[in-house]
C-alpha cells in the first residue's frame, strides 16, 4: 500500500489537530475535512488549503481515494459514523471514547474484526515520550511490584452537555494505567463516588478507586470546578517510585529510588512488630531526558503503519473496550452509592485479527 | 489565676515540642517532664535545664504545683492518663486523637464537664495563620457557598505498629475541614477506601469520602508510600476557590476569583442544554499575606487562656469527640468494602461547661 | 486600503511562525513565501498550501499584489532586502534586530520616513498579555517610581554563527523596557561583561549593567550554557514590585504590594541611623488573570494597523533604533572590559510621519 | 583535651543560634552569655537555663574554665573582640566577615597563628550538606572543567546601619565559591555595580563580576529589595552543570548531564562556522539524596575537633581574610564605577600552624 487516502469526520475541538497532524505525516495523505457543517470545516482549514471540505459523510466514503478516516464527533455518533466506514471498507481512528457504551463498542470491534480493518483509539496520552518510558519502566520491571497508582486531572473545565466529568477525563487515566500495568496487574473492580454541586445535573467531581488483581489500588480524581489545573500522576512500586508532573515540562517524570520495603517474617522474631517488619529507603531521584514532541504525530504515524502493517495498533479497538468496561461499572457503582463492582474482562485480540 | 503550674507527660516524638513551646509562653511555668524513661526525659531537656524529670505520673499529679499537664503518650494510654490528671483536679491538653475510641474520649469530655476543667485537643493546625484564615473567609462567606473540599496528605510516613494511615494523617484534615466549615456544613457519612500493598498489616494508602450537609463533597487521600511528600488542600465555593500549598512558604493560600456559576433555569430556555447553563469566571488570584509563626505558641496561649478565662478552648473535647466519631465510621466502611456509613453526631457544649 | 498582500521573506527558524500568523489575520493575504531556497519555502509550507513559493525577491517586490514584506533573514541581511522593499514602495516589517548597526538601521528609518511607509520591529514580546499588562501599570504608576529591573534570560541556547548572546537574546530585554518604562525612565549608558568559556569564539555569558535616568538600575543576564531554562524579570517600585515567570503559565505575573520605604528625614531626628529610615510593607500579592494569546496574532494585527491607518506601528523603526544603540555601547564596553559607556539617544518619530 | 568550656559573645540575632548548638554539641561545655545588655542575654537564656549571664568580656575572659569564644557582634567590634580573646589564649570562632578590613583580619589571623590558637569563620553555608556536595563533585572533577557560576541571592532584606548589601551578603556567596572551586579556578579580579534607588546611603542592589584564573567568570547579585526571595547557583562544567535551588528543601541539588561541548578544531574544516564546533549534550538529571541537618550543629563539631586535634578548621581565619580580599575589592570597583580591579591574594596556612 502507497500513500494512504485520509479524511477528517468532524471539524469541532479536537478536528483541527487531527487535520494539522495528518498534514505532517509522510504516508498520509488528507483528501477531505468532513462536516455537517462546511462553513465550520472551510474555517478550520483556512483560506490557503487544497483539501476538499464536504457536508456528506457519504459522498467521503465512496470516494475510493479515501482508505480510512479519522473520527472526531461526538460520542454518541461514534458508533453510527465508524460503522458506516467499517462497512464501506474504511480503517478506522476513533477519537475516546471508543462509543457511548460497551456493546456499541463491541459491535465496532467486532465489524473491524470480520473485514480486517484496522480500528484504533485515539488515546494521545499512550503516545507522548512520558508514557511510552513508563510504559517500559514498569512493564519491565524497573520499579518493582506496583504497589499503587494516584491520577489527579483537575481543572476549570467545560461542563459537557451529554457526559460527566467520569466520562469526559477519566478515559484518559484508564487508558494511560492500562498501557503501562504489566499483565498480571489489571483492573477487576471499581467503585466511584461523584457530586454535582452546581446542579449541573451530572457529577462535575469524582473519585475512582480500582481494585487490581495482586491487591494494588487505583486511585483517579477527576474534576471540572479547580480553578488550578492539576495534571499528577503517581505511580509506586516496591523498589522505585514515579511521580509524573505533566504541567512541569522541565522535569515531567521524577523516578524516586525511595521507597518502604517489608522485611521477611523468618528475618525477625515474631513478636517484633509491624514496624520494625519495614524499613526506608532515601536515594536518589533521576528524571530521565525526554524528548518534546507531539503526541498525535505519533498516532498518525501508528494509524499509518498498523494499515502499512496489517497489524493490531497500539491502543486498538479492544483497549477501548477496556475503558469502556471501567466507565461502565464506574457509572454503575456512582448509582449505587459507591459500591465495588465487578470489570467486564476484554479477551485480548486474536491472532491474525487487526483491531 | 496566676501562673499555670504545668506537666508534660510523654518525652517521645511530640514531648520535645510541647516542652520548647511551654517554656516559651508567659504565664505557663513547665515543672516537670515526665517519661516513664526518665533517661529519655533527661536527654530531652539537655545538660542546661532546671526542669525536674520524674518517672512517676502519681509523683507529678500529687505536686500542687501542677496545675495542667500536656499528654504526648501513645493514643491507646490516653484515657488511663488524662482521666488520672482529670481526677486530680488537673486541666489537659491531649495530643490528637483524643482517645484511641469514641466511648473512652466521651468518657474523658464527661469527667472534664463534671469537674469544670479544661480539656483540650492539640489540634495543631487549627491554629496555624493558614487555617485562621480560612476560618474567617470560609465561615464568613467569602468564598459563597461550599462546593467541594480535596485534601492530600501523602509522604514517606512511618508505618505505625498501633494504627493505620486514616487514624495516624486523617485526623489533621478531619480536625482542619471541621475547624473551617459553616455550621450548616458539616459530615454526616463517610465511605473509606484503603490498601496495604506491602503488607504491613494495616492500610498504608487510604481514601476518604465524605458527605457534607448539603450535598457537598469532601476527599481525603493520606498516604504512607509517596516519596514525594504532598500537602494540599482546595475549597472550591460559589463565588471563590481556595488553594492552600503548606509545602510553598512563600505562596500558602491562593485565592481564585474564579470558578463556574449556574444561570437560573427560568433565564434561560428549557430546551437549551446544560452547557449552558453554566459561566465562566476567570478573574485574579490573591495570596494574603501571612505571618510566619509557630502554630504550637498558639495551642499553649489557648490552653493557658482557656484555663484563666473558664471557656472551652478552640479545639475542645467535644472537637476531638467529632473527628473519632468520623474516623470510627470510616473504619467501620473500610472493612465492608467501602459503604457509606453515616457520622455519630456530636452536641455542642452546654453553656458554662468548660471542656 | 481593502486586504493587504504581504510576502515573507525567509523560510528559515522564524519564517513558518510569520507565514502561519499571517494566514489568520484578518485583511492579511498572504502572496508569497521567499526563500532563496525554493524547496525549504515549498517545505514550510506544506503539500496542501496554495501559497505561492518564490526564490527570487525581486520577482516578489516587482508583483503589485504584494504590498508589504515580513522579513526573518540573518541581520546582515536586512539592511540590503528592506531597503530593496522600501525603495519598492513596500511597508516592511522586520525580526530583531533591526540591522546589523545602528548606522544601518538609521538608513532604514529615514528610508522609510521619506517614503511614508510603515517600518515596524518584530518584538514579539512587547504584544504578549503579560508586557501589555506591565507598560499600563509602570507607565501608568501603579508600582510607584521604577527602582530596579532585573532580567534573566538562560538557557540550553544554539552557538549563533554571527552574533554573541548579547545580540542574540539582549534585544528582547531591552525591546521590553523600552516599553514599559515611564518617559523620564530611560537607558542613559551601559556596561557589559561576558565571558566565552568554550572556546566558541564570541561571548556565551554576559551581563549587562544599564544607568537610567533618575538614578535606578537595570541589569541583565543572558546565557547560552544553562541547562534549565530561566525566563524572569523583576521590576521594582516604590510603591509595588512585580515578578514575572513567563515559563509559570499558570501565574506569569505576580504583584507584590510589599517593600521598602523611606521616611523622609525631617521626619526623625538627624541623628537616627538609615536602618530608622526604611519601613517595611508587607501586603497582599495578586495575580492578574491574563488572556492565553499568541503575540504574533497582535504583531500582524498592529502591522496591518499601522498600514491602513497611516500611523507609526508601537514596535517603529525608531524603537528598533534604540535596542541598537544599547547593544553598540554594550559591545564597545564588553571590549573595553567592562565600563560604562553613554548610550546614544534616537529622537522619536516627527509628527506625520510613518515609521 | 577533654570537654571545651565555651562562652558565646553576643547575645543579638545570630547569638541565640549559637547558644542553642553549642548546648547540642557534645564535646563543647557552654559556661556563659555575654551581651553588654545582661538582660538581652538572660532573655536568650529563657528561664529554665543554668547557663551564666555576664556582661563584662574581662569576667568571661579571666575564667579559666572557658577555652574558647565564639562571637556573634557586630563587625566593627570583631578586632578588639576577637583579639582581646587570643591575647587571653582562647580559641575563637567568629561570625562572617571576619572584620571590617582586610587589615584588620591580617592581625587576627597573626596573632592566632603566634599562639597556635584556633581562629574560625562561622561561614555556615560552607558546613551544609549541599555544600559538602559540591565541593567533592567540583573539587573531584565531576563537573568536568568549570565554565562559569551564577548566584543569586535576594529578599526584602533589613537594610543594615553599617554596611551595604555587598558586605551584608555576598560573604555567603563568596565562601561557598571558595569552599568548593578547585585550586586553579581561584578569584584574581573583581567588578561591582550597585544602585540605592531607596536614597539608603549605601547600596541596596548589587552585582559582582569576578574573573577566575583560567577565563571562567563568576557572578553574583544581591538584592535587600526584592519581594520575592530567591538563592539559586548555577556551577556550569563542561561536562556537567548544576543548579542549586536553596528554598526547594525536596529537590536542592539538580546535576544535569547537559551542556556545550566544543569539537576540536582538528576535527573539522578550518572553514566551518562556529556553530558547528559546539555540539549539545542532553541527558539525564539526578537530584541526589541529601541528608537534611542543621548546618551550625557541624559548624560547631568542627570548632571543637580543630581545637582537640589541633589543626585548621575548614573555614580558618584565611579564608575569612580570602572573602575580605573579594570585598574590599569590590568596594573600590564600586566607587570606581564598575571597572574590574585585582585581588590580593592571600597565602594558604604555614604547615604546623593553626589558624
């Protein structure tokens, strides 16, 4: 396969970057910005473009120079306009979440699966240098056993009209703990707490707390009323701790080799206790060299390459799948008071099979 | 009432800054430390004091030079020591909790009403310019209704051999949030959630929920295994939101003119979305000048004032009595998995009534 | 005047901000990118831009579309190609500096005035939010009379082939206190000291001392060999002083109500030493809420002004002249080890007259 | 020698500091405070002390119990202080700057070194963890040649009576430079501005430039009148650089393994520009575990060992005469407007010789 044949389904928020980036990725080639709208979509691409604009997702979809599209409209769209790509043989990027429920999301995936076609989220925080260096940290070993997860994502924001704050940010913390948690430390149950004290008429702050297999804890504050943007993550481990600091760009990823360490039982008497069974480790901290670049050029060029590739992409359907079953449950525990409940388990990709 | 007599019993972690602060505040005279180690007490005094050690509790409650003693002991011993000096007729500062249960602290705050004397928390925050401040401004109105309250208290802690981290961190933003709150705003259920991923046998990484009157919602994250050391607390209102960094000494509170407001439903038309109903305010931020000074000096000046003046001091028994009645739900909620369970209520002291 | 055609002239580090600035200002029609290589100007512009690339200026000044020119080629450079587009009868705007000289720049600005075309300085900065919001408070006294300004401009920088850090990172400091500051406060001499301990062969390290009328100083410091990246500058006032951090995004500016007085002396005794005389306020610091905007948005909006509105641009020739005079008597003291030489004075702009 | 009986003279700001780690310091026995102002002391003393009071400088001296002084009045006095207490055979230590001139000190350190008694500088910063830091890293070469230094050092300082803020501050700067420089990279010039916007009579704001052997520059400023306070230093090496934030207690030390190397010009074509002679290192950072203590306490120990072990202390009366070179030149510098003048060097310690 050459150049692959682009459009852009949506010329909202997030439009305008999917367009620059497709832009400035070799092997990509942006045939059409599609919106109901043209006027929108004329003013996103400016007076100086080549790039065609259409109203008509479905004049897009026939036109054979278009191999795939990227989807940038509202959730509950998501399902209708990617299945009607899917169908017309179209890979497909989906911006989060991958649908407005988990079933809708299965009958995407599974769509993807009878043709072959690639269907990918488009989770940016899995592509920036940060999360791609944790993700080696701590799959490979290299902080120990995961001990806890702390995300904080707080900030003055925009109270959406169809979803709550859970489901507007907190994808972006599920999706980021399941690129980086090794196999056998995945989410298994979930209980969520939320207020809504502006009578928004949807929880505006919440709380997510994830049970992991192996005991860890998960904790996500999500919340649109911080007049102070907060963008943390902590992440500890046996032998090494990481905090990430995303609004700090001179020193994002601080990796502690501090910690607390349990002494063996056998190694002190019984009647020793607790606190002599732990003891404290003060070394140094390291922030590793990261390169600036843009994440979402990093997912242009992954969409690209799993189509070049025939191969599932990073964050392929499935991992949105797994975001949804969290969101789900999530909302479910937010009715039900704040109980723990049970994670929906996403069978992984099979084998030979693209999304 | 001349000069108070004082005793502080308890030569461990907190001894040495009950001693310090004593000496240095008119109108108190420190007699005695007392330990049952008396080297201990000795070392804590140094080679240049002509404070008396002694290693006899009975001793330092039988000199009728004492009139209050100070109680820096373990939480467990707190009831057998404070009702001993209550009994004999001596006034007490207890450092928090104020028991190490609800039924043994209301025990203690029935014996210092019975006998008019002074029973007082060491709720040393409360008394930090930080948290006078806030007083004043959240209780005064100044920040419009309350809408949420965050709190995080994380850092390298030692594992406690007698409690968990809700017990060991919470009750500093237990005793804050009550210290601040309106009357009309206050805890009536919490949820708790907790982990102990290295297996000390006690929850080291702890959630807590808490529902306000009203609606509002209060989080506490406290945690034993950060080696970043956090201490956070937001009060987001109606018309401002607070933003108290302890660790910034140069920039403590930060109060935003900003937030999000609900346009009335009858302005607005019924069909039009939540989105907008909702504004934006984005104006300046303020940091109050405070002054630099030792929350402790404070607590002793209380101490000393309530004693000579007959009221109940600031943080008097019954404040003690609410943050065990929240930890003890708390507990109760930890260990059926995280249900709300509601706050035993906390009467106020009858007038003429000293503790 | 309708639309203005515009050409940029050099496709180098700084030409792709100006060609994409330009394509969103209103009554701005890009024509042109110049480059005497075609193929990186064809890069710049991307595969979707219908903007036409032209390797030849004089082709671009001989078109009749083209009414004025923005310039981003090496200093040398822009005496010859804005003097070619002056006596074109086109209105220029030109990157720091203005010249490579101050006699140069001085052709320039009579060039422009004879012709009455707009000859306007890229100093970027002096259209931020941040130095908008300073010039109406320093000039406007808000901060009482100017006692000091200190500049710090360090970071990791590339080794300029041409000029030192003086010339390389000075101008944007003194750009900046040419505009904010008060009539009565200006640059009167200046010394410099640098230091090149790489062996680059050009100053690395430099500082600069700079006498302004009335007695106050400024100073700056620019660096090149700085792993972390400093942006602040502190202007302090009688009556408030003001701290700007342009890498805190969240607080760029802070206003500090807080210094030091002097009492007047008939107000104490002769005898009562300086340490009587000063007084000590300690007040409030406010942040202002300041619009997130990109500068050269208002660069091109303010050239495009100053065009159809037949009126000197707040960034004019003659305050480029400035900047330059100060780096000549710097360079000469940097070359006479470090005194203070005057600097030259530009008279400002005769009624009537454009640039 | 057994224990040292210690008298501390003066009983003003920095006095109670040195009371409170000489009670601390096993080793030294503290026998009185002196202050003219007997009760200034016993304040100090608070009233649970069993130190003695004095206000006669003879008394304390003539008692043979006391072997050593450490004083803490002002610099005009330390002459006749310090020397009265030699001529009595008593060890001294002595808080920054040694004297009011170079002249002066050079008498002291004379007289100590006739009677083999140990003469100190209380030069604190040098005694800190992040100082011992340093000097082993720059002094072991671990920061590869040094390319230049930077501090800073502002805050809304006390205006003093009789010094300016050169004097008052730069002894900080100018110690912590000499403690951990290597032998080659010594101080041989100096250039100083200074300004008194407030009408002080004396300087309010300076900057100091020093050239060091080998071509390396050194600069420091001082500040009484900024709001905002800030201790930073930059230590640039060819291989590495650091910086010191002192007022980030969780982070001081940051060693980058970024900077500017330069090619050798045999690797390259004669023609090549400078910028392709210098490449760019950017690696990671490493903030190293440092043990928070107080940094008197060590200053304390070393008085006593120098003293029982009879050699020179680290900070031995050269170089407190060292810091005096630097400011006396830099007075003269200032008087001259700024040209760069030399600096008397001062002789290292005979062998067998104690001060």
């Amino acid at each position: 396969m050459g150049t692959i044949g682009l459009a852009v389904i949506g010329a909202g928020y997030w439009g305008p970057n999917l367009v620059r980036n497709a832009q400035a990725t070799p092997g990509l080639r942006l045939q059409y910005l599609c919106d109901l709208d043209a006027d929108r979509a004329r003013k996103v691409l400016g007076e100086y473009s080549t790039v065609a604009v259409s109203d008509s997702l479905d004049e897009v979809l026939a036109d054979p120079a278009v191999d795939a599209v990227a989807i940038a409209t509202p959730a509950a769209t998501h399902l209708p306009v990617a299945m009607k790509a899917l169908e017309a043989g179209k890979h497909v990027l989906v911006e989060k979440p991958l649908a407005a429920t988990y079933d809708e999301g299965r009958l995407l995936v599974e769509a993807a699966d009878k043709r072959g076609l690639t269907l990918m989220l488009d989770h940016t925080y899995c592509y920036t240098p940060v999360v791609e260096h944790l993700r080696n940290l701590v799959r490979g070993g290299g902080i120990g056993s995961v001990q806890y997860l702390d995300s904080v994502r707080i900030n003055l924001g925009l109270v959406q009209p169809d979803v709550d704050v859970l489901w507007d940010l907190a994808p972006h913390d599920l999706s980021i703990f399941l690129s980086i948690l090794p196999d056998g430390v995945q989410p298994i149950a979930v209980a969520a707490h939320g207020s809504d004290p502006i009578g928004a008429g949807r929880a505006c702050v919440a709380h997510l707390t994830i049970e992991l297999t192996g005991g860890a804890m998960a904790h996500v504050h999500v919340n649109w009323l911080s007049p102070t943007k907060v963008r943390t993550m902590i992440i500890g481990g046996s032998s090494r701790t990481v905090v990430w600091d995303d609004l700090n760009p001179a020193q994002r990823l601080a990796i502690y080799d501090r910690g607390v360490d349990r002494k063996d039982a056998t190694e002190i008497g019984e009647q020793t206790r607790a606190q002599t069974m732990v003891s404290y480790r003060t070394g140094d901290m390291v922030a590793p060299a990261l390169p600036e670049k843009e994440a979402l050029r990093a997912v242009m060029a992954e969409f690209r390459d799993s189509i070049t590739q025939s191969r599932p992409p990073l964050t392929d359907g499935r991992s949105g799948l797994r975001v949804l079953s969290i969101l789900e449950a999530a909302s479910a525990s937010l009715a039900k008071g704040g109980v723990f409940l049970p994670i929906r388990s996403v069978e992984t990709s099979t084998e030979g099979v693209n999304a």
